[in-house]
C-alpha cells in the first residue's frame, strides 16, 4: 500500500498562503506536537477536508468557516479623517492538496477547493473531477469516506469506546460494505412478505373450493347408502341385546357359587388378623423402652458434649493470653538487646571519655616537665655580683614603687580569679548547650517513637473496629438463630398443648379415617366429587361452630358432586366395593331457593348462616341449597325476636345450639363433642402440620452454640486489646519522659540564659581590670627602667624588661597552656559525669524490662498449668463420651431391632387385615356383581318393550308386554347421623344377594325367557368387554355414519358452478407462487450478499480485538495482558441486533464499559480501532491526541505497538503533546504560531538521523 507524502493547503483555517506539510519522505510514524492553540488540530482537519469529510465533522457550520481569516486592518483614510473604519484583507478561497505515492511509485494528487461561492471542486492529478469519481478514487486506495477508516478525531475516542451496540453494528456495517445493501434488503423483504401473503390467500380459496366439490360428491353417495346402513344398524343392536342377556344370566349364576366359597375363607383370615395384632402390641412396647433407654443416653451424651464445649471454648483466652504474654516477652527481650546496644555504646562513651580525660592530664605533665628543662636551657645565665645587683635595684624599684606595686598585685589576683571565673562559665555555657543539643535529640527521637505508636494504636483501634463489627454480626446471627429457636420453641408448646386439650389429639378413630379414605378414593377415582360439606366449608368464627353444624343438619356428611351421572357412579362404586352408603348432591340439579333479602340487617345480634361460613365459590348452589334462610342468632332472645315477634317462618339457631323450627318448635342446645367437633378435627390437623413443620424448622435452625468464627473473633479481639493497652502504655511511658525531658531542657534553657549574662558581666570585668594593669605596670616600666638603666647598659640590655621578657615569656606560654589543659579538663569531665548518669539510668531500664520479663514468663508458666489442666479434663470427657457413644451404638443397634421386629408384625398385621379386605370385596364385587346384571337385564328388556325392539323369546316364556314399567331400582334415601357418615359394615359374614338394597325384587325375571338360538357361538363363549366395544362400535359407527348420511338433492347443481370457480383459482394461485417465489429468492441473494459481508468483517475483527488489546495491555506485570471480545447480540439476524464490546483491563474483574476508568476506555477504544483498521486498512491511519487520556506507561505501551506496525503498508500520524508517545517517532512536525503574519506554520525533523549517529558513536 502507498504513503501519504505531503500536504499542500492554500489559505485553510489558522493557514495564510500557501503551506506545505511534509510527513517524512521515508517515515511512516509520523507525529505532528506543537502547543495548545498552534493548528495542530487543523492540520487534521486539512486531510479530512481533502479526503471528502464533511464540513460539519470539521468544527465549522460553512465551507466558507474553513477559509482563513486575518486579523482586522484600519484604512489609511480612516485615519485621516480620524474615524474608527476598519477593512479586512481576508482571502475569498482557500483549498487542500494531499500528495499520495502508491505501491508502483505513481504519485497522486488528491486536491479539494473552495470557491469564492462556498462550493467545493474535486481534482485528482491537476484534472477535474465530481465528487463520486473523488471518491471512487479514494476507495480505490482503501480510504472509505463514509466509514472514515483513516482517522480518529479528537475527543472521539472514548465515545467509540462507549456507544451503544447498534452504533457499533452500523460502524462495522460501513466498513464491510454490507450498509450498501440495507436498502435493497429492506425493500425486498416487504416484497417477499407481499407476495407470500397473497399466495397463501389464494391456495386457501383453492383449498376452500375442493372441499365443496368434495363434499357435494360425499352427499349424493350418501343418500344411496342411507337405506342400507340402517337395516345393518338394527340387526347390530338386536346382536347386542341378545349378548349382553346371556352374559348377564351366566355370570349371575357363576357369582353365587363363588360367593360361598369365599365365606368360608374369611372366618379363618379374621382368626390370624386377631393374633397378628396381640403380637404388634407387644412389639411396639418393647420398641417404646428401647426409644426411651436411646433418648435418655443422647441426652447424656449431649450434656456431655455441652460440658466438652464450654472446656473447649474456655482454652481460647488462656492461649490468646499466653499468646499475648509470649509477645511481651519477646517484645521485652527485643527491648532489652536494644538497650543493650545503647548500654554498650555509652559504656564506650565513658571509657573512651576517661581514656581522653588521662591522655590529656598526660599531656598537661609532660608540657610543664618540658617547659621547665626548655627555661633551664634558652635562659640568660648571671653572675652571682650580677644577681646581687639586680636583686638590690630590684628592691629599690620595689620601694619606690610600693604603692603601685600593692594596686598591681591587687588586680593580678583580681585578674586571676576573674579569668577563673570566665573560664569556669564559658565550661558550663559549653557543657549546658551541649547537653541542651542531646536532649533535644532524644526529644525528637521520642517524639517519633510516640507518633509510630500512636500510628500503630490507630491500625489496631480500626482492626478492633473491624473485627468489632463482624464479631457483632456473628453474635447478632447467633442471637437471631437463638430468638428464632425461642420463638418456635414456644409455638410448638403452645401447639403441643392445644393437641393435649382435643380429646383426640394424636390419634383419630379408625372409623373416620375410613370415611376420609373413602371420600379420597372417590376423588381420586371421579373428578367430578368436591368432598363433604364439612370439609367445604368452616366457620367464619369458632362460636358458630355449633350453630353451623346445627343449620347444616343431615347435610353435614353429604358429598358434593358436578352432576347426577357421577352421583350415580359414585353410588355403584360404594355397592360394588361395600364402602357403606352416602349422600350425594349433584351441583347440576339441586333446586336452590332463592334468599330473603329482607332478613339481612334485620337485628344486629342476626345473620344469615351462608354468610357465616367460608367456602369456594365453585360449591355456592349446594351451600345455599344445604343453608337456605337459615339465621344464626347470638341469643335465644334474638331468634324469639325473629320468629315469634316479627313472625318470620325460618329456622333460627343460636352459637350455642338451641333451634328454632319454621313452625315454631324450640329444640334445646348441645353439649359436649357434639358436630362442632367435626372443623375442631380440622384444627387438630392442621396443628399436626404445624407442629411438624414448626419440629423441621427447629431442627434446621443451627445449634446454639459458639462457632469457630465466633471464638477466633473473640481471641483476636482480646489479643488486640491486649496489644493496644500495651501500646497506650507505651504511649504514657513515652510522654511522661517527654515532659521530664522538656522539664530538663527548660531548666537547661533557663540555666543557659543566666549563665550567659553572667559571662559577659565576667568577661566585661576582666576587660576593665586588663586595661588598668596595663597603666600602672606602664608606670612601674619607666620607674624600673631609670633605676635599672645603668645595669643593662653594662649588660648590653636596652631595658630591664627585654631580660624579664626573655624569662617571662616562657612563663607565660606555660600559664596560657596550662589554662588550656584546665579547661579542656573540666570540659571532658562534665561529659565524664553526664554520660554516666546516662548509663545508669540506662541499667535501671534493662532491669525494669527483666523483671517485666521475668513475670510474663511467670505467666505463661501459670497459662500452661492451666491449659494442662483444662486439657487434662478434656481428655477425661472426651473419653467418658466415647462409652457413652458405644453404649449409645448398643441401645440403637437394640432400638433397630425392636422396630424391625415391629415393622415385621405391622407387615403381617397389614397382610392378614388386607387379606379380609380383599375377601370382603371380593364378595361385595360378587353380589354386586349379581344385583348389577339383573338390574342391567331388566333395564335391557325394559328397553325392548319401550322402543319396540324385536327379540326371540321361547316358547314358555311369558310376553315382554307383561313386564311392568313402574317397578324401578331406586334406592331409599339414605339420612345419616349428623354428627358422622355411617360406613355399611352388614353382611360381613355374608348374606349373598339377599341382603343387598335391591332385594328380591332386583332378582325377579317376571317370567321372560329369551331365546339365544340366533347368538353366534363365539359371541356366547367371549363375554369380554372388548367384544361389546366392538359391538357398540359398531352400533355407533353406523349411527354415526346414519347421522352424517342426511341426503342433499341439490348436490349436483351446485357442483358444476364450483367446478367452473375453481379454474379461475388455480390459474390466480399459480401466478402469485412464481411471484413469491420469484420474491424470495432476490431477498435471498441480497440477504446472502449483505450478511456474508458483514460475518466476514466482524469475524475478522473479532479474532483481532484479542490479540490486539492483549498487545496494547501487556507488561511486565501481567505479561498476558487483557481480555477484549465482542459479542452478537441476535446470531440469526446480526444486521438487526447490535454488538456488544467487552473490555477487561488487565487484573480487573468483569465490568461494564461505562465503570472503566478513562484510560481505560482508551486503550480499549483504540484496541477496536486498530482491530476495524486491519479489516480493510487504509495506507495511513491519522490519529488526534487519543493519548490525552493515558498515562505515561499506556502512553508508551501505544507508541510501542504503533512502532511496531508502523511501516510500508501502514503509515502512522499522530497528533501528541506527550513526549513519551512523540520521541519514538521517525519524524516530526512542529506546528507553531507565526505572530507576525498571524499564521500556523510548520516545520519537520526527521529523527531517525540522530539514532544513526547514536548508533555510529556507540
């Protein structure tokens, strides 16, 4: 691919005149920096400009903004007359030319311009061309305009980061091409969905007309067969009549022999059931005491377990306190070696200080030692007549000047004492300010120690803070957990002790359970049965529980059923399976009578009974039907009221039971268990399931006891208190010798500051006394020198003091050094007597830090008594539970006995009792068996006397005319007791067919013999139900077929105009499928072309957005990098859902775009832009300060990865202000301000020369 060369641009934006931008002839990472406000960003807008982007994307609303305007100009004739006119010299076109070479080395102008009319003109090479042919150009060079896949604008980078999916659908959608044919796509799938519509419209008018000419064929067919089917529906029904008759005579006469044979059997089944049972008993006795030995050792156990606990949990303090003391002591230990090390260097200090204070009073003996052999040596020697001379003027000059000599002797001691008195204060000055200078040391060293324990107590008072919290969230759980327990602890014995008070709490009768299960196995077996009006219904209130059960009446037991059919089932059921009798009220036929309006309200202290009950409103007819206008009074008062007073006929009950009859009859109320009992079974039930469900939750619920969690929390937070008193203490110790130590150098300040007066008062005294010694021994020289003169004359002295000079000054000398050894002396002893008061106070410390040593080592010795102690006693417990658990093991092993020994006798109790049930309704089905077929055979001849249905009867047989129509098998109602449903327990021993309800009656045949001659032999020996499904399949067949078959004579006319119609359609319907057709497959080419396109592209971006944002992400940190991928929000249809962009940063977790930082969204962003460019890239990629938001290392992580791709194929131009992006470039534009001519201007540096020299000098 080619390279962008250069720029041209004449008069564009902040650029006057004509302006070349060079971009490096051979570089291809290009960096364009310069500062804010320079036409950085212009530059950008030239190439965009000169590439065919829109003005509107260039910062400017106009063609006419982009050309350049100077600044403003006064017009020399303004001036003259002394106006304020202005003139402008702006230019009225401008445009940009882009200088492109291709891989074959062909050079290309690409030149964009603005006329004077705010029109643009394309041309490529110097020669005209329209826009459309410009751009064909561009495209021809991989430069898309519309996906504009050369260029990131400024500020653009983050939004590419975070649009929405379909946003970036659309981008990927330009850049593969495939928006080409939205259009086109859109336009034939509306076509395709016409067309379709239209030929599914006109194949159903064709389906609709065959079906008429069908069924015009079918009924003229059918008038033929009409007769025919008829004649074979009657023989099929006489077939059937004379199958079931047989079938029903054999089996009753078959049943009655079986019946006595099972008789028989029962007796013995009723003799092992009786014995069975006495077993059980036993068994269940025995399993009880075993329960109770197990229970009884598990409560041991548990207390057991309880005791090993609270041992357990009373180890955690004493190890954290051993743990704490340990700490201590090695704190303390730590402590002592480090002071320790400051013992040793002070007992260094005072060595190495006496060691000096002896090398210098060493010194101090051999200076005097020497002095006085060197006066010995270098003095002037006289004669004994010499000395006697001198000794004689000397006293002559003593005489004479006696007075001045006494003042001069005067001030020398004076002088003495005060140069003693300045040196000694100058000592202490020195020493003062010294130590003063150590305090202050020490002072900061301790002001530091306090902050790091302070800083320290912090950490741990925030730790304390945190375990605080979590340990008052485990405590609070545990609380919770304990209130819960609690509470449910005290509901199931409020249920435990509602159970106690029913009568039948734990246990119901066997005779109920019964009746339940009936009811259950009607449900189960018809779906039509609700259930009893007990069950559907309760009370609104327990006070009428008794005046419900008293309204309800007989009605408490019925059973509630959808309609007549399965009351009638359910009946046939309960014969066939001896279940006893029942009550049934069908919803469907029950006549209800409508409500007295009137009676509600009529007295506060009345209601009606239907609204004093809860119930479905699916069973409302059989409530009101079972309730009517019955009143439910609060007293008796209230229902004399109702019926007597406003003598109103209904029946009125009061809550406790007393009744009120229609025609005035009182009855008194119940007492006891009466039918009320019956919702308080419900209630004893339903606190069954609640004390079952409350028992499941208490066992769910965890143990109240002190978790691991808790327990550690509770040592840590000791251990962290522990270690904060011991800082806070620190913290005291620390200050207390603070303030003594700032107490110390106050005094030392205030000691300094009267020393220092002191000392110049001294030394202001010794200046004084010098200054009159000096005049009086001036004095005393003249007198000297007269009186001496004639002595040094025969000496050869000039003057008697030349010869006291010579001895004097050696004297001198020796007094000055000595003065210099006293104070040195004193000096070195002040630090002697500081430094070992320093050191004893240092000793005193370590032997505070043993002893403290020494008692937390006494306790852990104590701790780990202790602890022995306590595990000592563990130990026991845990192996007193180890016996209890095996003896525990022995008693389940035992209980597991027992209760497979009662299991055993249940199953056998469970196999004698079902084999009497099974017994039982073998011989209830039998009977029923009888009464059913008898019934089925009257009901059968009664059919053929009613409908005139021809059977062969014998010759001995009386005429079907004789059997009577009236004698019907209707049962008597059956009234139960209203406080239970009565289960029919007669004929357990068995009575046969005359004890059933239909009595002999059932059994008549009135004299009817029917002849079965003209019944098939295979019909006689297969009375299967499968031969009458075939038979009464055959029956209905031709009834059907006789149903279906009612002839239509205008069949034939109507068929022919039909016939015509349905020409017309098929030629209409064949047009508009070739058209869907047609339709469909031009939708499919383009949808093929468009999707194929764009799979394409996002395929190959999404295998490159990995690899790229991995490169941009990597470092030595996280040498993998990050994680990028997209994702097709609709895989069927990708052109119509969006894409999803995911970024995760390089030890980040999963975030949304929106939640990463904006750095983040940039290397993110330009990972994407990277990944679209190498899609169908560009020859160069120009890119506007997308570093702004990056720091130094992203930055370079980018000039990286744009280095490393830079190069022949892929050219690079970067605007940038951050150095670590713009130094690893090839070349550089520099884009600056020319003030002057109020104009960018630009300059370029190709770097690559200075890495060749930097490589040639290496």
């Amino acid at each position: 691919m080619g390279k962008l060369l250069r720029l041209e641009l004449l008069n564009f934006k902040s650029y006057k005149g004509h302006q070349i931008i060079h971009f490096g002839d051979d570089s291809y990472f290009t960096s364009i920096i310069g500062p804010n406000g320079s036409g950085k960003s212009n530059s950008m807008d030239a190439i965009s400009f000169v590439l065919g982007i829109k003005s509107s994307h260039l910062r400017s609303a106009h063609l006419r903004d982009l050309i350049y305007r100077g600044r403003k100009l006064r017009s020399p004739d303004a001036a003259d007359d002394g106006g304020t006119q202005t003139q402008r010299d702006d230019p009225k076109s401008a445009w940009v030319m882009a200088v492109y070479i291709d891989d074959d080395d062909v050079e290309h102008r690409w030149k964009r311009t603005i006329t004077a009319q705010g029109a643009s003109e394309y041309r490529i090479n110097d020669r005209p061309v329209t826009a459309a042919q410009y751009n064909e150009a561009l495209e021809k060079q991989n430069i898309l305009i519309r996906a504009r896949n050369f260029l990131v604008f400024q500020g653009d980078v983050e939004a590419i980061a975070s649009q929405k999916p379909e946003d970036l659908t659309r981008l990927i959608e330009q850049i593969s091409g495939s928006l080409d044919y939205k259009a086109e796509y859109e336009r034939l799938q509306v076509e395709q969905e016409k067309a379709a519509d239209l030929s599914s419209f006109n194949l159903n008018r064709r389906r609709g007309i065959n079906a008429e000419i069908k069924q015009y064929q079918e009924q003229k067919k059918e008038a033929e067969q009409y007769q025919a089917k008829m004649q074979e529906r009657d023989e099929a029904i006489v077939t059937h009549i004379l199958w079931k008759l047989f079938h029903f005579q054999q089996t009753m006469e078959k049943n009655k022999t079986e019946i006595e044979k099972h008789q028989h059997e029962l007796k013995e089944f009723r003799r092992s059931h009786h014995d069975s049972t006495e077993n059980l008993k036993e068994a269940k006795a025995k399993q009880a005491k075993a329960n109770k030995a197990v229970l009884k050792q598990e409560g041991r156990i548990r207390e057991k377990e309880k005791e090993l606990e609270e041992m357990e949990t009373s180890l955690v303090p004493i190890n954290e306190k051993n743990n704490i003391s340990d700490s201590h002591m090695k704190k303390c230990s730590s402590r002592i070696t480090e002071i320790k090390r400051d013992q040793d260097t002070q007992t260094a200090t005072v060595k190495s200080l006496e060691k000096e204070l002896g090398v210098v009073k060493k010194a101090q003996a051999q200076f005097l030692e020497a002095q006085q052999k060197a006066a010995k040596e270098t003095g002037i020697a006289l004669s004994e007549a010499d000395l006697a001379q001198y000794n004689k003027l000397k006293e002559q000059v003593n005489t004479k000047i006696a007075s001045q000599q006494i003042e001069i002797d005067n001030l020398s001691r004076e002088q003495k004492t005060d140069v003693e008195t300045v040196n000694s204060l100058n000592s202490k000055v020195e020493s003062t300010e010294w130590q003063l200078s150590k305090l202050k040391t020490e002072v900061g060293g301790l002001k530091k120690r306090r902050e790091e324990a302070e800083a320290t107590v912090t950490q741990i008072t925030k730790e304390i803070d945190d375990k605080t919290k979590r340990y008052n969230t485990v405590t609070s759980d545990r609380t919770r957990n304990a209130q819960k327990h609690e509470e449910l602890e005290g509901k199931l014995k409020e249920c435990l002790g509602k159970l106690l008070e029913a009568d039948d709490g734990r246990r119901q009768s066997e005779r109920e359970i019964k009746v339940k299960e009936t009811i259950n196995t009607l449900k189960r077996i018809f779906p039509g049965v609700k259930g009893r009006i007990s069950e559907l219904c309760k009370p609104k209130l327990k006070k009428f529980s008794e005046a419900v059960s008293t309204v309800l009446g007989r009605h408490f037991d019925a059973v509630v059923v959808d309609n007549e059919k399965t009351a009638k089932d359910c009946i046939e059921y309960l014969r066939e399976q001896r279940m006893g009798q029942a009550t049934f009220l069908p919803l469907e036929t029950i006549q209800v009578k409508a409500l007295n309006s009137n009676l509600k309200g009529m007295h506060r202290g009345m209601r009606m009974a239907i609204d004093t009950i809860e119930f479905d409103s699916s069973v409302e007819r059989a409530m009101l039907y079972v309730c009517g206008n019955a009143v439910v009074c609060d007293d008796l008062q209230v229902a004399k009221y109702i019926c007597y007073d406003k003598e109103l006929e209904v029946k009125a009950v009061t809550v406790d039971g007393t009744v009120i009859h229609k025609g005035g009859l009182m009855t008194g109320g119940r007492v006891g268990n009466g039918s009320g009992r019956r919702w308080e079974d419900q209630d004893v039930e339903s606190l069954r399931h609640t004390r079952d469900k409350l028992m499941a939750q208490i066992s769910a619920l965890p143990k109240n006891r002190r978790s691991a969690e808790q327990e550690t929390l509770d040592g840590e937070l000791t251990g962290l208190k522990e270690r904060k008193k011991y800082h806070e203490d620190d913290i005291k110790h620390v200050e207390r010798t603070l303030t003594a130590k700032e107490k110390e150098i106050l005094h030392l300040q205030q000691t300094l500051a009267e020393l220092k007066p002191k000392l110049t008062d001294a030394s202001a005294s010794l200046e004084s006394i010098n200054t009159k010694l000096t005049e009086l021994q001036k004095v005393v020289s003249e007198e000297e020198d007269e009186i001496f003169r004639p002595f040094c004359s025969r000496l050869g002295f000039p003057n008697i003091k030349i010869y006291e000079q010579q001895q004097g000054s050696l004297q001198q000398e020796v007094q000055q050094r000595k003065l210099e050894f006293a104070t040195q002396i004193r000096k070195i002893e002040s630090q002697l007597v500081f430094e070992t008061g320093r050191l004893k106070q240092t000793k005193e410390r370590i032997e505070t830090l043993k002893k403290l040593a020494d008692r937390d080592r006494a306790m852990l010795k104590e701790l780990d008594a202790q602890k022995q102690e306590i595990q000592k006693a563990i130990d026991n417990i845990k192996k007193e539970l180890d016996v209890m658990k095996k003896d525990l093991e022995r008693r389940r092993a035992d209980l597991e006995k027992q209760a497979t020994k009662v299991a055993e006798a249940k199953r056998e109790v469970a196999k004698r009792f079902g084999d009497m049930e099974e017994t039982n309704r073998t011989i209830a089905a039998l009977e029923s068996g009888i009464e059913r077929n008898a019934a089925g055979r009257y009901n059968i001849l009664r059919r053929c006397k009613l409908e005139e249905i021809q059977i062969t009867l014998t010759e001995d047989s009386a005429p079907i005319d004789d059997l009577p129509i009236k004698d019907t098998f209707q049962e008597e109602p059956f009234q139960p007791h209203p406080e239970a449903m009565e289960v029919d327990e007669e004929g357990e021993e068995g009575e046969g067919v005359a004890g059933s309800p239909f009595g002999k009656a059932a059994m008549r045949d009135y004299g009817i013999k029917v002849d079965f001659d003209e019944l098939s032999e295979e019909l006689r020996e297969d009375g299967s139900e499968k031969v009458e499904e075939e038979l009464l399949d055959k029956i209905k067949t031709l009834s059907s077929e006789l149903d279906r078959m009612a002839p239509n004579m205008k069949a034939i006319e109507r068929l022919e105009g039909v016939e015509s119609r349905l020409t017309e359609t098929d030629k209409e319907f064949e047009e508009s499928r070739q058209a869907a057709k047609t339709a469909k497959e031009k939708f499919q080419a383009v949808r093929e072309k468009r999707f194929g396109l764009f799979k394409k592209a996002f395929k190959h971006i999404k295998d490159e957005i990995g690899k790229v944002y991995k490169e941009l992400t990597k470092s030595s940190v996280f040498p993998q990098g990050g994680i990028a991928y997209l994702d097709l929000e609709d895989s069927e249809e990708p052109v119509s859902g969006g894409i999803k962009y995911h970024a995760i940063p390089p030890g980040k977790r999963f975030r949304d775009m929106d939640l990463l930082s904006g750095g983040e969204k940039t290397m993110a962003a330009l990972a994407l832009l990277f990944a679209i460019h190498s899609f169908q890239p560009s020859p160069f990629f120009v890119l506007d300060e997308v570093d702004a938001a990056l720091d130094n290392a992203n930055v370079q992580k980018i000039a990286n990865y744009i280095r490393k791709h830079s190069g022949p194929g892929m050219q690079f131009i970067v605007i940038s202000l951050k150095a670590g992006l713009f130094q690893q470039s090839d070349a550089l534009v520099g884009i600056y301000r020319d003030q002057t001519e109020c104009s960018s201007r630009s300059l370029t540096l190709d770097l690559r020369q200075y890495d060749q020299q930097e490589k040639a000098q290496e």
